[in-house]
C-alpha cells in the first residue's frame, strides 16, 4: 500500500525448488498469500474496495489491471472462509435466482443471493439450465437438501430444476416480479374498459344520416 504520497514497492525473490513429482514449488511469505503478486495488506484493501465500488474504479484507485482485483477477491473470500471454518454454501437456507443483464443488456449473468445474510453467494456469466446446474451441482446432498426457500420468477424450468435439486424447498415468487405482473394485468383491463366506454360513447352520439342532413339543412338555411 502506499505510504502518505509515495508509492511503496517491497521486491523479493522468492525461493524456488522443483519437486519431480509436484513441479516448481515457491516458499510462501508472512506478507502476501500464496501464488500473490501483492501484499496480504493491500489485498484486504482492494477487497475492502470491491465491496463498495465496480471493478474499473477499483482498478483505477488501486493502479492494477481489472482482472487481478477478480483474483484478489478470490484469495481474500478463500482465505476468510478457511479461518472461519465455514464453507460459502453452508448454512443456505432462503435463497433468490435471478439473471441480470450487462454491456447495454446483450450479456447476462445468473446470480443467486442468500436472504438470510443479505449477500452474493455465487454468478455465473449465461443464463438457463445448463448454468443454473453448474451452481446446484456446487452443492452437496445435505446442503441442497437444507434449502427451505427458494424466491425466483415465474420460469417454469427454474421451478421444476429447484423441485428435483432441493426438495425440501418452497417456491416463493419474488416481490418484483409479482408488482410487474400486476401492473401489466391493470393495465390490460384499462386498455379494455377504455375500448368499452368508447364504444358505448361512440353508440350513444347522433351519428345517423338521418340526424346527419337534418344538421345539414338546418344549418344552410338562409338568414331572413
């Protein structure tokens, strides 16, 4: 990390030994994490980053190429999941699926978010059945098996998947999706009562021709 204004840089060559039946092998170091470029401490800072800011600013702040922040993430998560002893996916049990669009919407990602923590647990770059297996393939029997809660639209696919993954889980619609359909089902009966009121109106004006000359003589009558 950088000191006040000045750019900090530590160099040091690693020891190397070639093992004939694990390969090269480099000696870990007190300050950076196995197989890292950087130091442990300006990792957890650019972490600390991620959390708050896309990875472009991260990589502009941090003077570092945007897929090494993706990497430095990674270390950190695995390394913080190793000291608490709990793996990303235990303890699931109310999960949402959903697919975002990214790069002006010809892109998409599958997500799955935990409701519990209130967190990411797992993305995915595509969308449908092929990668929303990759992620329940992740899972171990008991884990899928804990699930209760699984919130997701009306996809019939995702429902079925998730009933033969996790079968102890209860399909629940999420907010979003439900306020959609509702406004669509509104405005569909607007759209028809509108088309009604207007043809009764239409119906009930003087559009006869019999009305229509009668309006016409009455008005090219000749003043006294």
């Amino acid at each position: 990390m950088d000191l006040a204004r000045s750019r900090c840089y530590l160099e040091y060559r690693p020891a190397r030994v070639r093992c004939p039946e694990h390969g090269v092998l480099v000696e870990r170091v007190p300050w950076a994490r196995h197989r890292s470029r950087f130091t442990r401490d300006f990792e957890n800072w650019v972490a600390c980053l991620a959390v708050r800011c896309c990875m472009s600013a991260v990589a502009r702040i941090a003077r570092v190429e945007w897929h090494s922040v993706g990497g430095i993430c990674r270390r950190v998560c695995d390394e913080i999941e190793a000291q608490r002893g709990v793996a990303r996916f235990d303890g699931l049990r109310r999960i949402g699926i959903d697919e975002t669009s990214y790069k002006k919407g010809h892109r998409y990602l599958t997500v799955v978010v935990d409701h519990d923590r209130g967190c990411l647990v797992w993305a995915h770059e595509g969308y449908g059945k092929e990668v929303l297996n990759l992620f329940l393939d992740e899972l171990t029997r008991e884990q899928g098996r804990a699930i209760e809660v699984v919130t997701a639209d009306g996809a019939r696919w995702i429902k079925a998947l998730v009933r033969r993954r996790c079968p102890n889980a209860r399909w629940v619609m999420d907010p979003f999706h439900v306020v959609g359909w509702m406004n669509d089902a509104l405005d569909e009966v607007r759209r028809d009562e509108w088309q009604v009121a207007k043809a009764a109106a239409k119906a009930a004006s003087p559009t006869d021709s019999a009305s229509l000359g009668f309006t016409r003589l009455t008005n090219t009558r000749p003043n006294p």
